[in-house]
C-alpha cells in the first residue's frame, strides 16, 4: 500500500491520520482514540521533543488535563506499540519524543534493494539487514529479512541450496526466538519447508495457516499455488492463483504464476495468451520473463520465446541457468551448433559459480545427451535444486519421465531430506 501525506510509517506500523487507524503489518490495531491523538501528534513530530503543553494542546485540543493524565495516556500508548514502545522516550521539563532507531533505517533500505528481485539486490539486502542487527540485535524484522535474503537466492537459482539454507535458518530461529512466529513467518517458514525440505503436508498447514492469519497477503496464497502444483493439484492451484489476483491485482507474481500453472496443466496457448499480461504489468521480473519464454516455446511461438530468453539473460547476467533454458530451446529446434557454445559457456562458470543443474539437465536431453541428462538430474537431487518442485508436472520433463532411471531419483528426492 503506497504511503500518502496522511500517512505515516514507523518501524511495522502505518499510523493513518485521516481515519485515525494505527496497522501493523496491515493489521489494524486496538487503540483508544486519546492514545491515537497521542501518537499522531508524536509520529508527525518524529524525532523532536514535545513539550508536554504542546502535547495537551496538540492531542487534548487545549481541554486542562494533568500532566499525570499525559504521562498515564502515553504509557498506554508504548503498552500498545509493546517491543517497540521504547521507541518512546520522556525526559522530565523537555517532554516526549518518537525515535526510531538507526536500524529501521536501515531495514527500510534492506527491503527496497530486496524488492528488485535481482542476486545484487538480494545480496544489498543482506547487507542492510545485517547491519540492522548488528545496531539492534533485538529486532525481530532484521532476522527475518536475513532469512529471506538468503531464501529467496537459492528459491531462484541464484545460490546453491546447501550453502544458503542453514543460513536461512538460523535468522529464521532468531526471528522467531525474538519476536514469535507471525503471519509473515509462518508464511516463509512454509515456502521453505516445501522448496528445500519437500516436507509438503507441513508446508500447506503453515501456508494455510498464515493465510488464516493474514487473509489479504497475496505472497502467500502465490506460494500455496506453486506447492499445489508440486502436489499435482493443478486446479486448486489455478483457483489459488484467482485468489491471489483478487487479493490484489498488481502483486508482482501473480501473472507469472498463472502462466506457469497453465504450463503444467498443458494449456499452452491459454499460457501463451497470458504472456503479454505479465510483461505489461512487471516487465523485469525474472521468474516472469522465464515463465513466458517456456509458455512461448511449447506453444510454437519459438522466436518469440527466443527473444524473451535473450533479453531475459541480458537483463539478469548472473542468472546462469537462463542460459541453459535458451540453448534448450535453440538444441529442440535444430540450432545445435549455438546451443552447443552456450553449454560450454555454462561448464567454464560451474567452475566458479552454482548452475542450478535442473535446467542443465533439460539441456543436456535437448541436445540428444540423454546419459549426461540423468546425470545432471542426479546432480540436482544432490545439491537440492529449488527447481525440482516441479519436477513431477513439468512438460519438459515428459521425455524423460518413462524411465525408471527417473522414478528412483523422483524417488531420492523426497527421501534426500
């Protein structure tokens, strides 16, 4: 929700002015509506002393109360702020003052680079949220945005899942030990669960259950889509998808993630149709760019998926498995010889970075390498690939799924954990 003039955020709460409501994350809160004037007043003075006849003049609109009656009505007010109540300081004859603290600067900058989406963002984001902590380790947000800050690259294929995910859990505990399990958590904490532990029946409980918590967040009911499809339950996740876009209609993922569920359901030219809707509404997106590209491809619109795999490597450069996608793509339709170059581009860079080795694997069968394709599907089940949560519906894998070689690393795969 975009902050306007009347608004005004701190730490996780919005205070809006105009219809005397405090939300925390989205939530709205309880207040007594002299507690509310209490903290409009300090929230647009944010930083500076108020004296506490300016306050009575201010929240009281100049009615005579005591200066017990302030100080009574401002500790309720940090009571109802709870961890973050100490953000309200009084000094006796200067009066009171709303500080945020260095490290909500901080976690405000640590989610905008996260919002871009991209390794370097993810990788900015990491570093604020560190930071964040190191100035207040008692911050539950900073742990939790260091948690997703490494989910999130190996959930994109940017980073190996066997480095980043005991990482990711050790932020999430301390988020959870410092601040509980919230909705947005739980949330995450179920994504997790069904990416890198294939624990799926868990997964849809804390899914459902942030839900619950949480009705109007779009990520999650994303989320549940994507874990329906793993489950194979491909219409509950179309009607997840519907939810989502009811939710709120420009969340980022929500196109993307209809296309992708479309794919797997085999309709590739209501897939295709979708393309251009996704593009128009986040035309950077990378999950998005590579979802059409696919949809394009299998609906025989082969250039056009060419040149979203193109522009999709352009703009993401240190996204390697983009790369195999496109030589994939270029090997199906009788371009050998520069899907063959792309290959060898991507064997110099496992050298120093992660290839995810599910997109390998789909190229490695494309170019007609079926032995060198198990391989490197074996290779993902060991190194945890996040691709491989859709493993048992993706339409690229129908070449290979007869094989028995196939149902027993399928098979490994949900034991690996």
């Amino acid at each position: 929700m975009p902050v306007t003039a009347q608004q005004f955020e701190f730490g996780p709460f919005l205070v809006d002015t105009a219809s005397s409501r405090v939300l925390r994350d989205g939530v709205a809160m309880k207040l007594r509506p002299q507690a509310f004037q209490v903290l409009r007043t300090l929230v647009q003075n944010t930083g500076q002393w108020i004296s506490c006849e300016r306050l009575i003049a201010e929240a009281w609109d100049g009615n005579h109360v005591s200066r017990h009656t302030v100080s009574v009505t401002v500790g309720e007010l940090k009571n109802c702020l709870e961890e973050y109540g100490d953000w309200i300081s009084c000094r006796p004859k200067i009066g009171y003052r709303l500080e945020s603290p260095r490290s909500d600067e901080l976690i405000k900058t640590g989610w905008h680079f996260w919002n871009r989406r991209t390794r370097e963002g993810f990788e900015k984001a990491l570093e604020s949220f560190q930071q964040a902590a190191l100035e207040n380790d008692s911050d539950p947000r900073a742990y939790e945005g260091i948690a997703i800050s490494w989910l999130m690259p190996g959930t994109y294929g940017m980073r190996a899942p066997r480095e980043i995910y005991p990482r990711y859990l050790t932020a999430y505990n301390r988020a959870v030990a410092l601040g509980g399990v919230t909705s947005d958590l739980r949330g995450m904490h179920g994504h997790a669960l069904h990416m890198f532990e294939r624990k799926l029946p868990e997964a849809e409980l804390e899914l459902l259950q942030s839900l619950r918590e949480k009705p109007k967040a779009a990520n999650s009911y994303i989320r549940l889509a994507i874990l329906y499809a793993t489950m194979n339950r491909l219409d509950e996740a179309l009607d997840v998808v519907n939810q989502a876009h009811n939710v709120d209609p420009l969340w980022p993922l929500w196109p993307a993630t209809e296309v992708i569920i479309r794919f797997c359901r085999r309709e590739f030219d209501a897939a295709a149709r979708c393309v251009k809707k996704a593009l128009e509404l986040h035309p950077y997106l990378l999950l998005g760019r590579a979802f059409c590209a696919q949809a394009l491809e299998y609906a025989g619109k082969t250039e056009e998926a060419l040149g979203q795999y193109s522009f999709a490597r352009v703009v993401y450069p240190d996204v390697a498995w983009l790369g195999a996608l496109e030589a994939a793509c270029l090997a199906r339709n009788g371009r050998q010889r520069e899907a063959g170059k792309i290959l060898e581009e991507l064997q110099l860079r496992r050298e120093t970075e992660y290839v995810d080795a599910y997109y390998t694997t789909l190229l490695m069968e494309a170019l007609g390498k079926r032995a060198d394709a198990f391989r490197e599907l074996e290779r993902a089940v060991e190194e945890n690939s996040a691709a491989l949560y859709i493993l048992d519906v993706d339409p690229q894998m129908d070449s290979l799924r007869g094989e028995p070689r196939f149902s027993e690393l399928r098979n490994r795969l949900h034991d690996f954990n």
